[in-house]
C-alpha cells in the first residue's frame, strides 16, 4: 500500500514520549511569590501570636527540620496515610469493582457511599479516637472510612467506562484471561485509580492531622495541636508550612510525573493537578 | 486449507419476554479456500451474528461451522471490525505486537513483522504514535494490519469501511484488495452496500431480514484489478439490490 492522497498522511507525528515538562514555570514560581509577598506585607500590622512573618516562621521551620523533630513526626504521619490509603484502595478496588459488573451490588453500595462522602471527616476522626482510644489504628480506621468511598466511586465509575469492544476482540485471538486482564482490563481501570488515588489522599492528610489533634501523641497533627496549646502562633505554622512544602514535593516530584507517564497516550493531558486539588 | 462449511446454521437470542428472538434461521453458506466472499443484507439482519459464531464468540443454536481438515479450536481467525478497536495506550507498533505476541510469535521475529505489515499499510513512519493521534482511516489501517500480521487461516471482516468518509474508503478498499493478493486468505466481508460489495467480492451471498437466510449467491466474475467505472459493476449492483428489494418487500 503506498500512502494516500485523499487521506493526507503527514510525514509523520510528533513524538509525545519526551514533549512538556512543567510549562509556564515562572507562572507557577509567580504565584507563590505573590502569595509569600502578600503574607509578609499584612504580617507586620499584626502581633506575633496572631500573624507572625514568612521570615519568622521560615526559621522556625529550618529549626525543626534541621533538628530532625519533623522527620521524626513526619514519619508517624505518613506511615499512617500509607497504611490507612492501602487499607481503602483494597476496599475501594473490591466494592468499585463489584459495582461496575453487578446491578445489586451497584445499587446497595450507592447509598453507602453517598453517606461516607457527606459525614464530615471530624467526626470520623472524632469515633474512631472514641471507639479505638490513642492508637495508631484509630488513625487508620478514620482515614479508611472517609478515603474509600472517593476511591471506590472512581473504581466504580471506571469498571462501568470499560470498553468490552476490546476484550472481545482479544477474544477472537483467543487471548488467555490473564492476559485480557493484564494488557486490556487494568489500562483501562488505571485513569481512575489515579485520580481516585489524588482526591483520596488529599482527604487523608486531612483526616489524618485531625485525628492526631484529637487524640494521638505522636505527628504533624499533634505537634500542630501542641503548639497551638502553648499560643505560639510561630510553631503552629512553621509545622504547617512544612507539612505543606512536603506534600507539595510529593505531588510534583512523585504523583505528576506517573501521572504524566500512564496518559502520554491521550492527545490532550489535562494539567491535571490543578483540576483535582479543587 | 481453510474452506469453512455453515450447515443450516441458526441462532436465537434469549430475550426477557421468554420468547427468544430466531436472527438466524438455517443459514447455509460455503466460503472457499483463498476465496474473498462478500456477505450483504440489510442491517440488523444477523450478519454479525454469524460472524461471531465463525470467531467463536457466540455458540449456534442449531447447525454446524466446519473448518475444512481442521480442529475448530485451532484456526486462526482474524477479524476487522467496524471500529479499529486498538489499545489506546499502546504505539501502533505495540499494538500489532500484542496480537503476535498472544499468538506465541517467537520474541525476535515480532518487530521483523510488525514492520513489514505497516510498510504494506504505508504507516511505517508511525511506529511510535499513539492511535488516538491518527485519523480514523490511518487508525483502520492499524487495524487491517494487526488481523493480516497474524496470518490467519481465515479472515472475518465486519462493516470495516462504514464508518469511514467514502473517499478514505475507496482507498483503503483498494489498498485490502492488494494486501490480499498479495497474501491470499480465505476472506468472509459483511457489508450493507451493494457497490462495495460487488467491487470487492469474488461472490456476494445476499441474506433476507430477521430471521435471515440466505436466498441467493452470485458469482463475480470480473477481472482484478477492479474499476468502479466499469458499467458492469454498476449493473451487478443494480440487479442485486433489486433482488434484495423484491425479497424484503415480500415479508412486509
């Protein structure tokens, strides 16, 4: 077959593989500016213990860093996130799943996971302190809880977009299922899981300072409740500010990228951090 | 090799009244070695349904789909489907890969294949794109080159070109017909327009409405490569879709 004339084949395309990193940097580092530039204009119009300056509290921050506290705190806070994240991807993938390929089972879970998503993340933390006491599962549990119905909403929606076409047409080359499984299954189901996976931590870190504020003596979340006791306003956000840089690190340096990586094959990548944060 | 025998083959759909809807109703239809049959009816007639018995995906209610000196379990069956139904985010290449590599094609023959096939489809420059970058007749193209990369035994075609403007589907209509010159597979093409069917097929069977059979073979007699000038396609065309009005009209 020679190329065409009525379809215009171009000589060829550009290759995606390697094309955008982050566009519109400085817009990016303008942003922060503006917001660092706002904070240290109002600072000074207020006493320390209500508003303390970037400068103030950036030295506090470097102090706890440097003194290695954070890691310590920021260590306890994470690995709860972690444990409590995997917890609700496993039930999230089970009930997301099920959802998608049986009526019933759709139906019984709808009105469960409309609940979960409007009780507020307070009260979970609250129960599970009330009900687990200072441990780190009552940690987990409330971030299970409040995490698993964003996560199986996206599975579920997910499982519901799959294209059978394809599947069936693996089938006429009389694919193994575990290769359907593999190569045209999961694919599909990976959009989802991402974005299910960004909304559900971002409710994590939440639910996860809250708890420890409650009632654990251990974490970001318990340092923050700490200072906060002492008026030392300095503290509070030097704790906070620093949890956030990390965050931030983490959905730049980590989620972005994979996230880049896994939908390279789509004509338009959305800039999808933005979206989802909302 | 791989003539295929359909012996008053008939399929019915469960249906929620209980009633069961007959599609098929004792079809009969030898398909020749290396021959390119066209299958032409109306739509909604059941012609994918026989399809998807032959590929094995649906089972027949009654009657029987035999591969000549073959085990039914062991052909090789390509199939082109309406849509190009690729793998989205897999390369082009990636994707003709996925279909030897589901046929145990030994690893260090694939990209010998796969590269041949998309020069025989003029996409070699597109190794590396992603079909959603592709317009719908390149992405067709992938398509046909995936179902003739396999080498199947024998090749089913569903409707492959209606999507497909008619100027793009002239072309890749001529573009098939040197493939399979070149390759000669046992070809079973459904389609709903007369023209293309006469134009591609060294016979057309033409099917009735549901439940359908099939009321009349014709043979093709012209020579390759085919003109869509040639006043004898034309005429062809003409008398079968008379044929088909006549048979249609009768069950109204």
């Amino acid at each position: 077959m020679k190329p065409t004339l009525t379809e215009a084949i171009p000589a060829s395309v550009p290759d995606r593989r390697r094309s955008g990193r982050f566009k519109n940097l400085h817009l990016y580092a303008l942003s922060v500016m503006v917001l660092l530039g706002l904070w240290a204009a109002i600072a000074p119009f207020f006493p320390d213990f209500i508003l303390p300056g970037p400068v103030a509290v950036g030295r506090a921050s470097w102090k706890i860093i440097r003194s290695g506290e954070f890691f310590i705190d920021m260590y306890y806070t994470i690995a709860r996130v972690v444990g409590g994240f995997l917890g609700s991807l496993l039930v999230g993938i089970i009930i997301g799943v099920g959802m998608g390929i049986n009526r019933q089972i759709e139906t019984f879970w709808k009105m469960e996971i409309l609940i979960g998503l409007t009780i507020p993340g307070l009260m979970w933390a609250v129960i599970s302190v009330l009900w687990f006491g200072l441990t780190d599962f009552a940690a987990i549990f409330s971030i299970i809880i409040v995490t698993s119905p964003m996560i199986t909403l996206n599975i579920w929606e997910g499982t519901k977009a799959l294209d059978t076409k394809l599947v069936q047409m693996a089938r006429t080359l009389n694919t193994p299922r575990r290769i359907i499984v593999r190569e045209i299954v999961i694919p599909q189901l990976i959009p989802y899981l991402l974005s299910g996976t960004r909304l559900g931590l971002s409710l994590a870190w939440k639910v996860v300072v809250i708890s420890e504020m409650v009632g654990l003596d251990t974490g970001i979340g318990h340092q923050i409740s700490h200072w906060f006791g002492l008026f030392s306003m300095t503290n509070v956000m030097a704790w906070t500010l620093s949890f956030t840089l990390i965050m931030l690190l983490l959905e730049f340096g980590v989620i972005y990228p994979i996230e880049r990586r896994i939908t390279r094959w789509r004509p338009e990548t959305k800039e999808a951090f933005v979206t989802a944060q909302a | 090799m791989a003539t295929i025998h359909i012996r008053d083959l008939s399929h019915t759909f469960g249906t929620q009244n209980g009633q069961g809807l007959t599609v098929l109703k004792n079809v009969n239809l030898t398909v020749k070695d290396r021959q390119f049959a066209c299958l032409l009816g109306p739509s909604g007639c059941g012609k994918s349904t026989l399809l998807n018995m032959i590929a094995r995906l649906l089972s027949p209610s009654a009657g029987s789909i035999e591969f000549e000196g073959q085990d039914p379990e062991s052909v090789n069956i390509g199939y082109i489907f309406q849509e190009p139904r690729l793998l989205n985010w897999r390369t082009v290449a990636d994707n003709i890969e996925f279909a030897l590599r589901v046929k145990r094609v030994p690893r260090q023959n694939r990209p010998a294949i796969v590269e041949r096939y998309l020069k025989m489809v003029g996409l070699d420059n597109f190794k590396h794109a992603y079909p959603l970058t592709l317009s719908g007749g390149m992405q067709s193209r992938v398509g046909i080159a995936r179902a003739f990369a396999i080498h199947p035994d024998v090749l089913l075609m569903d409707e492959p070109f209606s999507n497909l403007d008619e100027l793009t589907a002239r072309q890749l209509r001529r573009d098939l017909l040197d493939l399979w010159e070149k390759e000669r597979l046992t070809v079973l093409f459904i389609t709903h327009n007369a023209l293309e069917a006469v134009y591609m097929g060294d016979v057309v069977h033409v099917m009735s409405n549901r439940p359908a059979e099939i009321f009349t073979s014709r043979e093709i007699p012209l020579p390759r490569p085919r003109d869509y000038r040639n006043p004898e396609i034309f005429r062809i065309q003409q008398e079968i879709v008379d044929q088909l009005l006549n048979r249609v009209g009768d069950l109204e």
